[in-house]
C-alpha cells in the first residue's frame, strides 16, 4: 500500500491475483483500512486510537454484523433468481471471510454481542439448510461455509457464556470507518 501508493482493495486484489489463497487476519484488514482512511498518516492513526475513537472489537463485530447482512441478502436474492444456486464463488469469497473468522478469532473472545451471535447462527442455519430447497455447485459451497459458520458461532458463544467473558461490545457501536474523525496530534507523520 505504502511503497506503490496503492489503495487497501487494490493492494488486496493485487496480492490476491498472484497468490489466491491470502486473506489477512480480520482485525489487520480493519486496521488497514483505517490507515488509508487517515490519508497513510500513523501519528492520525494513533490520536484517533488513543482517543478511543477506534475500537478494534467495535469494528470486527460491524464487519461480521455487515458480511451477515450480506449474506442473508444474497440468500434472499437466491429466492428471485435461481440461477444463483450455481454461483459458487458468491459464497467462495464469504467463507474466506467465515474461515478467517474461525482462525483468528475462534479462541478469541472479542466481546461480539450476543444479537450478532445469533445472527450468525441463524445465517448458519440457513446456509446449512439451502440444499433443502435449492440444487447447484453454489448450494454445495453455502452449505459448507454454513457447517464454518456455525463452529465458529459455537466458539464464540461458549466463551460469551463463560464467567470470565468480556464485556459485550455495544451493539450500537458506529464504525470509525464510517464517521469523520478528527485527529489532533501536532506532528505529522505520513508513511509512502
């Protein structure tokens, strides 16, 4: 991103086309976008993460709360147009997303809320079950991504059951990357 002047999704698509099977770490991604957004500047990035306007939880719970969202709505969308039942790739490119999940933060209790939790068991569900009423190499790879989802639903609501879990993170938290920030650190630091 530095070094070629490159945007996040560049860089990503980028590295993606010469090697297919990378998918940074959640968190990472997240803290990448923050960069760009900050115009590359690390002293902009650090203000804005010592004043609290950034908080890492906050934004993987958004990025799962929207990547559900998503989901679901492509879920719907298979109801309109059932052609989609043999797109794999849709559901290729969201259990990346679900597996990267399970990786990194299967062990990792995050404070996700708990309305996201069952969110993600009831996306799992649905995919688990959409060879019920759909056939097609789409469906096949739904259905696995759905079993992922589900592990990592598994994991997640274990710990958030446990007696030494973390505080849950406000389910109303607004993403950083999604609001103005302000930054008001004197000395400029800016990478590239």
């Amino acid at each position: 991103m530095v070094k070629d002047g490159l945007s996040y999704r560049d860089a990503f698509d980028l590295t993606s086309r010469r090697r297919a099977c990378i998918y940074p770490n959640v968190g990472f991604q997240i803290q990448l976008c923050l960069f760009e957004k900050l115009g590359r500047d690390i002293d902009a990035v650090d203000a804005v993460v010592a004043d609290g306007a950034f908080d890492i939880s906050g934004e993987i719970a958004v990025s799962i709360r929207k990547t559900l969202e998503n989901a679901e709505e492509q879920l719907e969308n298979m109801f309109d147009d059932e052609s989609l039942a043999d797109d794999a790739q849709r559901w290729t490119d969201f259990g990346y997303f679900v597996q990267n999940c399970r990786e990194y933060l299967g062990h990792v209790d995050v404070g996700l809320p708990l309305d996201l939790l069952n969110m993600a068991e009831d996306v799992a569900r649905k995919l688990q079950n959409l060879d019920q009423v759909f056939d097609g190499e789409g469906v096949a790879t739904a259905g696995r991504v759905g079993r992922v989802l589900a592990v990592w639903h598994e994991l997640q609501a274990g710990m958030a059951r446990s007696v030494d879990a973390l505080p849950r993170v406000d389910a109303g938290y607004a993403s950083a990357l999604d609001r103005d920030l302000e930054t008001s650190s004197a000395k400029r630091r800016k990478t590239g």
